[in-house]
C-alpha cells in the first residue's frame, strides 16, 4: 500500500477499490440527461459530500458515462499516515496518460 496516487482505466480495480471503503457510484442530481447519468461521483456515505446533491446509479451506468467521456480514474490507497484514504477523482485519459508518459499537459 502507498500513500502515492495511482491511475487506472480498469472497471474491476475501481468497483473493488471503491466498494471496500463503502462507497458507490453516483451521479449529481440536475446534471443528468435524456436518462442518462450526468457528473459523475463516488459517494462514501457518512463521510459527508458537501452542498452536492447525489443520486446513486449502477455500476453499468457509471461505466458507460466514464467509458464515454474517456475518464481515468486517480486514486489513493492509504494516506501519508497509513491510514485507508478515500482520495479519488477523475482525470482524461489523455491527461493520465500524458503524465504516466512523463509529458505535461
């Protein structure tokens, strides 16, 4: 485990990574579209979200709106302390792939 962040593109690496720390995939209501899910989020419930307003969807809807808009995925295993970290947002692809490459974009 390392308090350094990792970027993955894998569906299977992100569901477990998000599942064991309680959270689930997410959509911010009033963003959503023709039925399909909008800003996407992973919700820990109990660990607050701020002033967002979140809407559970399925992993099968989180993974087409990630897949289309061509999303990484940044996370943390566990903090500077050691502690299990609950770090995570999304990043383009191009720009993850850009800095695994050692470029700048």
């Amino acid at each position: 485990m390392s308090s350094e962040s990792r970027t993955t593109t894998d569906h299977a690496e992100i569901k477990k990574w998000v599942e064991a720390r309680g959270g689930q995939p997410a959509t911010v209501k009033g963003t959503t579209s023709g039925g399909q899910a909008g800003v996407l989020r992973i919700d820990f419930p109990g660990y607050g979200t701020g002033d967002e307003k979140l809407e559970p969807i399925s992993w099968d809807e989180f993974f087409q709106k990630f897949d289309e808009n061509q999303l990484a995925f940044l996370y943390q295993d566990t903090t500077s302390g050691g502690q299990e970290s609950r770090f995570c947002k999304f990043v383009s692809r191009a720009t993850a792939e850009a800095k695994a490459h050692g470029k700048k974009r």
